[in-house]
C-alpha cells in the first residue's frame, strides 16, 4: 500500500498562524478560533484585499512557517502505517517562493526544514524519508506524479486536486476536511474524513 499526502493544509495547520499574521497585519477578526479559510475571506474584504493575503501567504509558507503545527492524530497515523508495513509519499503543488516574501523565503526548503524540526523524518522508525517528498510546480504535475508513484490512496485538502481531468480513478482520495464535507466530489472513490482518526479508519478499514 501507497498512501499518498498533500502537505500544506493537510499533514501542517496553519489555523492559528494565520490568526496571528491576520492581527499583526491589522485585518479585522474574531479574537481566537478563527480557521484559514476564515482568515482568508476576511483578509480578502480588508483594504488591499488579495495583495494582503497574498502577503499573509508569503509568511506563513516562509520565514514564519516554523510556527505552524502538525495536525492533531498525525503522528498516531503514521505509527498505524509502521504497523501496517504502509508507505508514504507526501505529492505537494508548491511553487520555489511566494508571490510577496520580502524574504524570498525558498519555500520548500522551508516546508522542509518544518518537517525535520517535527521530526517525521525519524519518527516511527523513519515512515517518512526526505526522498518521499515531491514538490510540483502545478497540479497538473502534481496529479502526474501521484499516478507516477503508484499510490493506492491520495489525502488531500483541496477538493480541485480529485476535479483534475487526468486525476487516476483508481487511486482512492480522501478529502480531508475538518470544517465540514464543503465542495466534496461526488465520486464513489472519493471520501471525506474530518480527522486523521477518520483518514486511518478509511484507510486501514478492516
């Protein structure tokens, strides 16, 4: 088995970032428990609109993506995939640098850098390996390269990844989305999971 992950949104949360980037910047939000997806339609309605979240993007991806987090059940996840002698490939759309970085941040060096200081790369006896990870220039790419790769189920949280035209219908994709089944395909070989427990319980369903 060959389970397939997206990175940005999937195996890293930034909900809290982008709440605290939104504050700095001055965007007009609640005081806690705001997602990105929220934090996203909110900075779209502040002045400037895109260009501030495109900014807000440009951080979060570089120089402050170290204080996003892991989502929760992740790392139970990937001890069921030792137990279950599964591998795992982590397939990401992410560009060289943001739009707006001052910094210029590389952005998947960062990405990166993130997973090395959460320690994937040598937890659980190494079920995820730098080799693993594949970062493509568009989704178009990206959706090659899970076919490429052989994955037998794909997580992701962008409904548009499953819309492809050249997405493979045999590989089995789990949209994962933890504010609900929003805009999920309707395919028999597509699932929602609103956790990483829901994700493992599609996955390893006896």
């Amino acid at each position: 088995m060959i389970i397939g992950l997206d990175f940005d949104n999937t195996l890293i949360c930034y909900d809290e970032l982008f709440h605290r980037l939104a504050m700095e910047a001055g965007v007009a939000c609640p005081a806690s428990g705001a997602s990105k997806r929220a934090i996203r339609d909110l900075a779209r309605r502040s002045p400037g609109a895109d260009a501030t979240w495109q900014r807000l993007q440009g951080l979060a991806y570089g120089p402050r993506i170290q204080e996003a987090h892991l989502f929760p059940g992740l790392r139970d996840f990937f001890e069921r995939c030792v137990q279950e002698h599964a591998d795992l490939v982590v397939v990401s759309h992410k560009t060289e640098y943001a739009s707006d970085d001052a910094t210029r941040t590389p952005l998947r060096t960062a990405a990166l850098d993130w997973m090395d200081r959460q320690g994937l790369f040598h937890f659980a006896a190494g079920v995820l390996k730098r080799g693993s990870i594949h970062f493509c220039a568009s989704r178009e790419y990206k959706v090659a390269r899970i076919r490429e790769l052989g994955c037998t189920w794909f997580v992701d949280d962008l409904e548009e990844t499953f819309l492809e035209p050249n997405y493979p219908r045999e590989v089995r994709g789990i949209f994962f989305a933890p504010e609900g089944p929003r805009g999920i395909p309707h395919r028999p070989e597509i699932l929602w999971a609103e956790s990483w427990e829901k994700v493992a319980g599609h996955v390893f369903a006896d």
